[in-house]
C-alpha cells in the first residue's frame, strides 16, 4: 500500500511535515481539509491572500495553473517527503534584498 500523495504536488505524504489546507479558506467559512506537505501549504499561503484562494484559487488544477505554484512544484519535486524549509513571504523577499 502507498502513502496518500500529496495533491498539490503529487509526492507521497509521509507521516511528518504534513498540514491540513481548506481549499475553500477557514475565513470564508470552508470546511473541507486535505492533508498537504507543510511546504506544500506554506508556499500556497505566501503566494495569494485568502480573498484571491477564495476568487480564484479554491481548485488544485488552479493551484497547479499558477506560474509561481508550478515553479515550486518542480523545485519540489525531488525532494523527500519528509523536506521542510522555511518559505520566504513576499515580504521578507524586498527585506532580503
């Protein structure tokens, strides 16, 4: 049997670093959750705000579509599922430089 896949990058789970992400945000009154690798949810949430998850991005597929989410996915793919690091905001990005 194989560990659940994670479905926003396809990588199987695990059994540490795992989050649980309402595709639908808790704020707008979502309540179905998806187990999802911490850096997985993380990278979601550094890149929309909850109105744009709620507008625009409350699908995996359009998730997946987003230029910045795709990048990720590729970068993340070769990594263990078990890989976790801290994922810059926007806002530590402009401090960084």
């Amino acid at each position: 049997m194989h560990d659940p896949i994670c479905p926003l990058c396809g990588r199987e789970l695990g059994t540490v670093n795992i989050d649980r992400h309402h595709l639908v945000p808790k704020t707008f009154k979502g309540k179905e959750q998806f187990p999802i690798h911490k850096i997985c949810h993380r990278k979601i949430h550094s890149a929309f705000t909850e109105r744009e998850l709620l507008r625009s991005y409350h699908t995996w597929d359009a998730l997946r579509g987003h230029e910045e989410i795709r990048a990720f996915i590729a970068w993340v793919a070769k990594k263990p599922p078990d890989f976790y690091t801290r994922t810059y905001t926007s806002n530590d990005k402009k401090r960084r430089k």
